[in-house]
C-alpha cells in the first residue's frame, strides 16, 4: 500500500489525521489510541481474560511500533516506560476535544468550526473602557 509519500501531506496542521482520512480512503482501518480503549474494556468487564489480553496486545503492538520507529531513524525512545502513560493521556485530551470549539494555538485563540476550519477569536478585553459620548 502505497500513499504517494508524505510530502503531500507537509501542508496540513493536522497531519496525522489527513495521513489518517488517506488511509481510510484506501480502504485500511485506522484505530484510534488502541491501549486506551482497551484499558477501558478490560476496566468495564471487570477484568474479563479477553480484555485483559487485549490490553497485553496492545502494549506489545505499541512496543514493535517504538522499535521499528527508533530502526527506521536510529534514534532510542527515552521515555517508553511512559508510553503507557502518554497514551491515556492523548486519549483524555482528544475525548475533551469533542467539549468545545476553541483552541489555543501558539498563544492565540481560535474557533473551529464545523467542516474543522480556524478563524481568529475576537476577544473583548475588559480592561479597556468604552469611549463616553459626550453631551
């Protein structure tokens, strides 16, 4: 399976997902932060053995990932006992997503709308007096 190279995709803010849609429309599936859910199935079924394999075999996929990735660019993940960690983390984050429309991006607001576009917020500071009109 073959995307064409990343290059395409060097224009887009959110690239990950625009990789993410490309897959989709080759036909592939695309999980979305695996361990998570699969901590959350085991944490629901009260540790029902199916459950709890799957969050094993998520663990494991994500440790080959981390090698192939640190193969591939000869550097060493640092931080992979935190891995774990970081992915439930990323999980919480992209769940509160979904409870707002605003970002904060390099210091500056933003809202999204619904098709995923940002505009500037218009912030009213409320430090600054209105002008009074004068009789």
């Amino acid at each position: 399976m073959r995307l064409g190279g990343l290059a395409q995709f060097g224009h887009h803010v959110a690239e990950d997902y625009a990789i993410g849609e490309a897959m989709r429309r080759s036909g592939f599936s695309v999980v979305m932060h695996p361990f998570p859910l699969a901590l959350l199935a085991a944490l629901t079924s009260w540790g029902n053995l199916l459950a709890c394999w799957l969050v094993v075999l998520t663990l494991m996929v994500r440790a080959i990932l981390v090698w192939q990735t640190d193969c591939a660019t000869g550097e060493r993940c640092r931080g992979f006992p935190w891995l774990p960690l970081w992915d439930v983390l990323q999980f919480v984050i992209y769940v509160a997503s979904f409870f707002s429309s605003r970002v904060l991006w390099r210091g500056q607001r933003f809202d999204v709308d619904e098709n995923g576009l940002l505009s500037p917020c218009v912030q009213h500071d409320s430090t600054l007096k209105r002008p009074t009109s004068r009789p």
